[in-house]
C-alpha cells in the first residue's frame, strides 16, 4: 500500500466515523433543546408565580430564575461547532445547582404555604429536565470528542493528497477531475475547527466528502503516482 493509499484510506475512515458521530448528535440534539424548554416553561411559571411575593428570598429566587432562562440553546450560533460540549454539561451542572439552593430557600417557608410548594414543584421539574439533558450532552461529547482532538491530521492527510496529485500526476481530464474532487472536500472542510453544522446539513457534508474520496481514491489503487517516487 502506498503513502498516499494510506492516506486516503486514513481520511475515508476519519470521515465516516466523524459522520457517525455527527449522526448521534443529530439525534440527540433535538431532545436536549427540547428539555431546555420544558426548563423555560417551568421558569416562567416560577417568575408569574413570584409576582405574588415580595422579600428578598423571593427576589433571590427572581435571580435564580432569570439565570436558569439563560440557556445554551437559546443563545446566538449555539451549535455551529464540534469541538465538544464540556460548557454546555458544565452549565446543565452548575443550574442544577441554581435550582437546588432554590429550594434550600423555599425550605424555609412553612410546610403548608401552598406558594412555596408550587414553587418547589417547580425547580424539582427543573432539575430533572436539566439531569437528562446533561446525560444527552455527555452522549454527545464522548461521540464527537476524539474526532475534534484528530482534526489536525485529517487536515493534513488531506492536504497531503491534494499535493501530491498536483504534484506526481499527469496533467489529464482525469487527473483534473481527481484534484477538484479532493479540492472539493477540503473546501467544505475548511471551517473544520468551527465545526460542520451540528444538523442534518452537517451530516450531507461528510457525506459529500465520503463520497469525493471514494471517487477520487481509486487513483490510489492504480500504477504507482507519476513520475518517480516520493522522497
């Protein structure tokens, strides 16, 4: 098997698996962004129940909610990368947190005060929509993680191919059509540190560039590349 062989063969299995990667997230996805607004319905009865009550407890709880309206799946080009989810399990953590001192507060109301209990249903509801969100996202990072710490070799391995094409191969339509094939899929991939769309566009991506390198790959079956060999 020669370098460049090796090399696409390398690259095919990096793009077939981060496409299978990026498959789980799509499907993951959705079901995370709608827990986060079971979150935000919970939050705005907490904040219309709270325009009932004064003190400051009840003006930390305002806090609290307000913090827990904030998020990740509602903030600006939340899911334009692939680089992990580590911020987003760190925030699904850290509001679970929130919701809890919430209810430490609301513990100090009197067991019958129907407010308080309503209240207390609330952050409960919370905290369990943000549990199995967070579960969703772990899913997610452990599935895309180890393709986001090999983007730099698949680069390369890309950039490699592309070289030597230009380089060894004789200038023929087919060796034309080879080049703008690989070119091709390292113009798709050229935002790769941001990360292809976390969606269903994301995922016709790869598969475009499989199916590039699978076309384009059989060069590397043939007669050694033209002329000489590499140094």
């Amino acid at each position: 098997m020669s370098t460049f062989d090796y090399a696409n063969q390398a690259l095919r299995r990096d793009m077939i698996a981060y496409a299978q990667a990026l498959r789980t997230i799509v499907a993951a996805l959705p079901a995370a962004r709608a827990l986060c607004d079971k979150v935000l319905k919970e939050v705005r009865l907490i904040q219309a129940l709270l325009a009932f009550t004064s003190g400051p407890q009840m003006a930390a709880l305002a806090q609290i909610a307000y913090t827990l309206s904030n998020l990740w799946s509602y903030r600006e080009q939340s899911f334009a990368r692939t680089l992990g989810f580590g911020d987003e399990i760190n925030e699904a953590r850290t509001y679970c947190d929130e919701a809890r001192r919430g209810i430490a507060l609301l513990a100090r109301h009197a067991s019958n005060d129907p407010l308080a209990h309503e209240l207390t249903v609330c952050l409960n509801n919370i905290i369990a929509y943000l549990e199995e969100e967070e579960r969703l996202l772990v899913e997610c990072d452990q599935a895309i993680r180890p393709h986001a710490e090999n983007m730099e070799i698949t680069r390369k391995r890309l950039n490699l191919l592309i070289a030597a094409i230009d380089a060894r191969m004789p200038a023929t339509p087919e060796t034309a059509a080879t080049l703008a094939s690989y070119s091709e899929a390292s113009r798709l991939l050229h935002e790769w540190e941001s990360g292809v769309p976390l969606n269903e566009r994301g995922v016709e991506i790869l598969e475009t560039c499989i199916d590039l390198l699978e076309r384009a790959g059989l060069v590397f079956a043939a007669p050694p590349l033209h002329p000489g060999r590499m140094a």
